[in-house]
C-alpha cells in the first residue's frame, strides 16, 4: 500500500472530490409514495419499503437482529431514505425475524449470514434489479461485505456507517446481547423457535473462525474486494473504531469520512454530504 493512501486511511480523514454533477440515467421508478410491500419465497417473506426515484439504493437499517424500516428513522445517525429519495430509488426492509419487524423465515443455523444476503438478493431480484447501490447501519456493515464477497457484479458501490465487528474488550458482546434481548423476543412470537435454536444460531454468527474480525466474511475476502467502499467508522461497544480501520485498509478501493462524524449535530450534515459526493462519483449512467 502506497504510503499517502496509508496516511488518509489511519487519520481516518480520506478526503473527496468536490460532488461531480449528477449522471445522466433512465430513471427506475420506485413507489413514489413509499408504500410498503411483501416479498416471499418459499418460508421466507420479507417486508420492504420501496421509495424516491433514480438509480436504485439498498438501504440496510441498523439494529443488528432487531434491524426494521422504523430504525431506518427511529435511532439511525440521519435518515438516509430522507436524504437520497429525491435521487435514488430508496429500497429498505425489515430483517428476517426482527421482532419488531413484519419479515419472517426460518433460523438457518448452518448459514446465518448466508440467509440474510438470500434474503437482500432475493428482494432486489424481485424488484427486477440487476445492479444497485448499498449503504448499511451497524450491522449493515457484515452483510454488505458479505453481499459484496456473493454478488461482485452487482453491487456498484458501498457505503458502510457504523459497522459491527469484533471487540476484543468484549469477546461476547453480541451473544449476550442477543440472548437477553432477541432471542426472547423472537421466542414469545415464533413457538416454532426455542431459545436452543436460538443459542445455535447466534453462536454460528457470531463466533467461529470469523469472531474476530466483521463476523461475515474474512480478511482476505475485504482484502479482495474491487467494489468502491466509503468506511464511515463509530467508536462504541458494537462498533470498534479498530475493526471499521482494518477493513478500511484492507479494501483496495476504499475511502474513509471524516472521524467523528456524528458525535455533535453539526458534524452529520457534513457528512452525509461526503455520502452524497461518494455515491455521485460511483454512480453509473444506467443500472
């Protein structure tokens, strides 16, 4: 790695070009009125929210397992289908077995991660679209590293804010978390899922030989991606600063946004700013 790239990403401080004009591109027609919908296939129904206009924007809310359209707005650091509906074709849903969510399938234990990119690529091929934009909350950041390792060719650029990943301060962050949270959750409404099957499930996604990393892939997988990544690193128990650096470094075509960015109001409009500059300059003539 070349020594000034080096000096962008640790600062955390990668700077971008000034916001190119916008392309030129048929324009996919979302729901204007941003109705919500249901997608299905086979046991797996998902509830998606399609809105705005352009080219078209997968939008993964933050939450981790209890990730919804409502935390899109509810929680999330500025609402991003707020921001880029006027632009983009904005497409959110609910997580497969949030329980506060409306999307409901099996626990996969085998293949957790696996069954959520299921999941995204299946709502985007239901919506019949080929190649898209991706900006993920929080635990959006594993599940676009892994959509980007399963569908190279179809994710054209990603914004990744917050992500989850491996603290080594708190090696079981995420199991506790979940078995005292959404597990029982989950449990209460679904008599088909016992608090086993939940202990299995959270246990494959969170440990293994990925724990200490962003959970979903390896490094070598960020290290061979050739999608364009804007990494826009927290600092919490969740989301280590160290582990949103790591992948910064290690993706060829990253950039980094100014750090912090979100820990005063008047910080995140700048930021989100950086966002829309970032996805201009990537964004395709066509989809």
């Amino acid at each position: 790695m070349d020594s000034t790239r080096r000096t962008l990403l640790t600062t955390g401080a990668a700077a971008v070009a000034a916001a190119s004009a916008p392309h030129a591109f048929a324009q996919a027609s979302g729901n204007a009125g941003g109705a919500k919908a249901f997608y299905q296939r086979g046991n797996v129904r998902i509830h998606y929210q399609d809105i705005g206009s352009g080219y078209p924007l997968l939008i993964m809310p933050g939450g981790g397992q209890n990730s919804t359209i409502a935390r899109s707005v509810e929680g999330a650091p500025f609402n991003a289908t707020e921001e880029f509906k006027n632009e983009y074709r904005c497409i959110t849903a609910d997580l497969r077995n949030a329980p506060s969510g409306q999307s409901t399938g099996p626990l996969e234990i085998d293949r957790p991660w696996d069954s959520y990119t299921d999941d995204h690529l299946g709502l985007m091929d239901h919506l019949g679209i080929k190649r898209f934009m991706v900006m993920g909350f929080c635990i959006g950041g594993p599940f676009i590293w892994n959509l980007v390792k399963r569908a190279p060719d179809r994710v054209v650029a990603a914004v990744v804010s917050q992500p989850v990943g491996f603290r080594k301060e708190l090696p079981n962050h995420a199991y506790d978390n979940y078995m005292k949270g959404w597990g029982p959750e989950l449990t209460k409404q679904r008599p088909d899922i016992t608090m086993e099957m939940v202990d299995r499930f959270i246990k494959s996604m969170y440990g293994g030989a990925r724990a200490d990393f962003v959970f979903s892939v390896t490094r070598n997988d960020v290290r061979a991606c050739q999608v364009p990544a804007l990494i826009m690193p927290d600092d919490t128990a969740a989301h280590p600063f160290v582990i949103a650096m790591e992948s910064a470094m290690l993706a060829p075509k990253s950039e980094v946004s100014l750090y912090p960015w979100k820990d005063t109001p008047d910080k995140i409009p700048l930021a989100v700013r950086q966002v829309r500059t970032f996805m201009r300059a990537h964004r395709p003539a066509t989809a």
